[in-house]
C-alpha cells in the first residue's frame, strides 16, 4: 500500500492501516523480505548534516544480496551519522535479522562509535527530521561485537528522545542493559528479532533467546527532538514508527532481513515515502 507524503508535521503521527496480511506463529512463508536483494527500493537514507534521500559517499549498498554500510569512499567522519528508513512505518510486528561487524570504525568517530550499530523501531518519520539530527526519536536495539568501548554486552536498548517502562516501573535511563547476554564475535553472522506490540510490549532477541523485555514506550518531554514532534502534535505514548538501520561510523552487514504482521491490530503504516 502506498501512501502519498504528508507534511513534515502531519508525517510524524498520521496513522494508515496498512495492506499487509495478517501473520500469527506460521511457518517461514509468513516472513516478508524487506529487502529485495538487489537494491535499496522501499527504504530512503538520511545523514545529519545532509538533505532527506542522500546516500552519502554510497554508504548503504546492496552486493551479493547483502545490505552493506561501508565507510571506503569517506575522507573522514565527520559526525556524519546515517541511518536508512523504511518507506513504511509499523506497529504490531516481529522483526527478524541478521548482522556481522566487518572491518574497523572510522578513525574520528567518537569512542562509543566503534563495534556499535542498532535498528530503529517507532522511530519518528525522517520528513520530521532537523537536518542536522543525529538520531531519530525512537527505540533502539542495539548490536554491539567484540572491541566495542559502549557495552558489556549486545541487545541492550537505547532511546533517543524516549523513555520506556522496564518491569512496570519508568526509567529515564537512556540505555537499559540486556539480560543473559554477551558481546558478539567480530566478522561473524549474528541473528537479532524484535517483537512489537505497539505501545504495550516490546522484547529483544539474540541468536533465539530473548535478553530484554519492556513496554509503554513514550515520548521524553525534555529532550529538544521529542518537544518538536510534541508541538506537531504527536501523542506522548509510542504505538508505531519506522523501521531504521544505522550507520555510525561502523562497518557493518545485514542480511535476511524479514518481518512479520502480528495480530493485535495488523501492521500499520505512517506517510509511506514511496513516489
């Protein structure tokens, strides 16, 4: 289903049902690629500093079937954080994935930088985006492997702009550490899920085991990005978002990149971008 674009502001909290088809506990038949292994169709990148759309230095490609961030054709960093959104947002879903930590981070990237990269759920739409915005609001799984400086161990959760309840209680922390996890190895395939229940539940996955469980992600009303999309008119509860892959200064590849809808209300899509 393809929706025509809104408004910065509208763009940020309309709400569309989506026309993808219902999926409960199915076999593999029930998973829809989100990537066609041939190009970056369906998906549009965004990089501070750089308008909507620009894939800066070519550093989100498609080789061998295999989503690559790749940092070669950069003279340095530069802050020039990235990430690649989904031309549709969701809701009620299990995301399915595979990443490997390739190569070493850029030289001038922050510290916490290197051996870290993440996806993004019920992130803010990027037509809502500061052009000069790090990272979306939204809710982040992150990966972390071996030689990283940011974890003790991957999975964790981060939120830019937003605050989660972990065991019924509210915590403003801004990263919430996994359970019965540990650092990924480097240049090795590992398989991460996500599982979203709108506004109600979200849990992490690593290799099958989950390592984190929280709910009622929400809006942080002190945080600059979040007021902007509080003044649009975004609800302070966190149902929906995109979908966005990160690129910060890490090489990284992804692979078997699947999802599927779950029951409680289908999938739902924001101001898809799709022309």
């Amino acid at each position: 289903m393809k929706i025509p674009i809104l408004s910065r502001c509208a763009a940020s909290f309309v709400l569309f049902a989506a026309a993808i088809p219902f999926a409960g506990a199915g076999p593999d038949s029930d998973w829809t690629p989100l990537f066609n292994g041939r190009d970056l169709a369906g998906w549009t990148p965004k990089f501070a500093k750089h308008p909507l759309g620009v894939n800066l230095h070519d550093t989100f490609r498609v080789e061998d079937g295999i989503l690559k961030v790749a940092y070669d054709r950069y003279p340095s960093f530069d802050r020039q954080f990235g990430h690649l959104y989904s031309n549709v947002a969701y809701s009620h879903y299990v995301l399915r994935l595979e990443y490997r930590f390739v190569g070493k981070p850029m030289a001038d990237a922050p510290p916490w930088a290197g051996y870290n990269s993440g996806v993004m759920v019920h992130a803010q739409s990027p037509l809502s985006l500061g052009l000069n915005q790090d990272w979306p609001v939204s809710l982040e799984l992150q990966f972390l492997c071996v030689g990283t400086s940011a974890g003790r161990q991957t999975g964790n959760a981060c939120t830019p702009g937003t605050h989660l309840e972990l065991d019924g209680k509210l915590t403003t922390a801004h990263i919430i550490d996994a359970k019965d996890s540990a650092l990924s190895p480097h240049d090795e395939w590992v398989e991460a899920e996500i599982e979203v229940h709108g506004h109600d539940l979200v849990i992490h996955r690593i290799n099958g085991r989950e390592v984190l469980r929280y709910g009622r992600p929400q809006l942080d009303p002190k945080d600059g990005d979040a007021q902007r999309l509080i003044a649009a008119g975004h609800p302070l509860t966190l149902g929906f978002g995109h979908i966005a892959l990160q690129a910060e200064s890490q090489p990284v590849w992804f692979r078997n990149v699947r999802i599927k809808a779950l029951p409680r209300g289908g999938t739902t899509s924001v101001s898809s971008l799709d022309r």
